[in-house]
C-alpha cells in the first residue's frame, strides 16, 4: 500500500479538497505532474488541466483552471484560481466557451489577445474531458 500524505486544495472562495492522498497528478507550467508521499520539497505553477487525487477508496477527477502548488515530503497545498467537480461543470456553457475561442482564434483579428483566447481555450477544454 502507498504512504498517505495531506492534500489540501484552496480556492479564493473555499477550501476545495483537504484529505488524505497517495498520489496526486495535475499539470504545471512544466509539463504533468504526479506527486507522492515523501516527495522533494518543490513549489511550481498550475496550468490549466485535469487534477487526478489517487486515494485509497479510487481517484477523484476535477478540473483545475490556475495557481501554485507547494510540495513538501508530507503535506501538498494547491492554491487554485479555480477547481471544479464534475458536477459542477455546466457542459453546455463550457461547449460554448469553446465555440467563442475557437471562433475567436480563427478570426486573426490584429487586436486579438491570443495568449488569452488560447487560454480560454484549454479551460473549456479542461472542463469538457472532466464534466463528460
């Protein structure tokens, strides 16, 4: 059986998630993650991905927008811009952020903000694979 360490998982609005995990895996700035007990000390940001909590009853999907994880060898802290459950995904509203930056994308507007509407993007995206 994996160790357990503490997980906790803050947004601006709540504590999201705080338990015990025997792995956790998300996406950072860096590449995809996955963190067990007993870890090296590490601080990365949060990009825009699905949030896997492998505890001992399964794994937890959510979705999870931005932020910064902490490491330490037995406690994890992600502070999140955002964290949703699949449950909490309105599927259509997220199709529909789709629709807009992908149309937005397409249109190679001078003005555009690209980085942003390629971020809102992947969000959608994020929010789609979870709420399926």
């Amino acid at each position: 059986m994996a160790e357990l360490f503490q997980l906790q998982i803050i947004t601006p609005d709540k504590k999201f998630y705080k338990g015990e995990a025997q792995m956790v895996e998300l996406i950072t700035t860096e590449g995809q993650i996955g963190v067990y007990a007993r870890h090296i000390p590490l601080t990365a940001v949060v990009a825009p991905g699905v949030l896997r909590i492998h505890e001992k009853e399964g794994v937890k999907e959510a979705a999870l927008m931005s932020g910064f994880l902490q490491v330490m060898p037995d406690q994890v802290t992600i502070m999140a811009e955002v964290a949703e459950w699949p449950e909490e995904i309105d599927a259509n509203r997220a199709k529909e952020a789709k629709t807009r930056a992908e149309r937005r994308l397409q249109s190679h507007d001078a003005e555009l903000d690209v980085s942003r509407a390629e971020l809102a993007l992947k969000r959608a995206l994020v929010r789609l694979e979870v709420g399926k």
